[in-house]
C-alpha cells in the first residue's frame, strides 16, 4: 500500500499496525512528538483491530474534500465492531477552536461519520498537557457517542 514511503524507524514497536510494526509510514513530526504519542493512544486503543498511518497526498490514502481540495486525515483505524475509526491530530494552537482550517475539517469529519450511518467516527485529537491519555480519552469518548456526533 505505501512500498514507496519512507518507514517510521522510531523508539517505538506499534503492535496493530495494519501493515505490521516495520512497516509503518513515518510521521509528520519527530520520534516521541505529539503525532508519535496520538498513535500511541490509538495502537493502545481497546477494541481496536488495526490502524494505518494516512499519508497525506499519497494515491492509496484515504481523504474528504474540502472547499479548496482535499484533505488527508493522519490516522484510519478499523475497529473489531467493524466501525472505522478516522482520526485527525491537531496540535492545541490549531485546534477547531482556533483555527479555521480545522474547524472546516471538523465539520466535514462529522459529516461523513453522520453519513456513514453509525459505521464511521471521525475525531480531531489534541493534547492540551503532551499527555498520549488525553487522546486515549478523546477517542474512547467519540466511540462510545453515536457516529456522527459531536466530540
């Protein structure tokens, strides 16, 4: 799926990657970096059957348009109920709140997972402390809402 995509040759072994620990796509920011611990929260994520690094622009990866292009959530996961799981992370300073771009993304996200009927739930993660369990949180919570609700 990503044969030609430089691999994540980090600290870390992720255990549910959907196309094994070596094979996971590098990630936009550095080993143990915000990015790095929001895939931690999802490889950790119960219920969790597999999940794949999104590469952003890449002909295999998964995307919603936008009003401008398109665009490329960092994280899709299938979960063992056989929901999917999107997931897109948001440092705190451009989360929905502060940001545009995101709040649009959100909008769509929501969208699509009120469309799926109740087969999708999409997320924009962020971390307030650097801590992987608030992510953990955010994400257990967006589960267990029905799918398109807000988080």
């Amino acid at each position: 799926m990503y044969i030609d995509v430089t691999k994540y040759r980090g600290m870390y072994k992720f255990k549910r990657h959907f196309m094994g620990p070596d094979e996971v796509p590098t990630f936009d920011s550095k080993d143990g970096g915000e990015e790095v611990k929001c895939a931690l929260a999802l490889d950790s994520l119960p219920g969790l059957k597999y999940w794949t690094r999104n590469v952003s622009r890449h002909p295999n990866s998964f995307s919603l348009p936008t009003s401008t292009d398109k665009f490329y959530p960092d994280f899709v996961a299938v979960m063992e109920d056989g929901r999917l799981l999107v997931v897109e992370y948001k440092g705190k300073d451009r989360s929905p709140e502060e940001s545009r771009d995101s709040r649009e993304k959100e909008q769509i996200g929501q969208a699509w997972a009120k469309a799926s009927g109740r087969k999708a739930v999409f997320v924009i993660a962020t971390m307030e402390r650097g801590d992987p369990k608030e992510v953990r949180t955010q994400l257990m919570n967006a589960l267990a809402m029905p799918a398109g609700s807000k988080t």
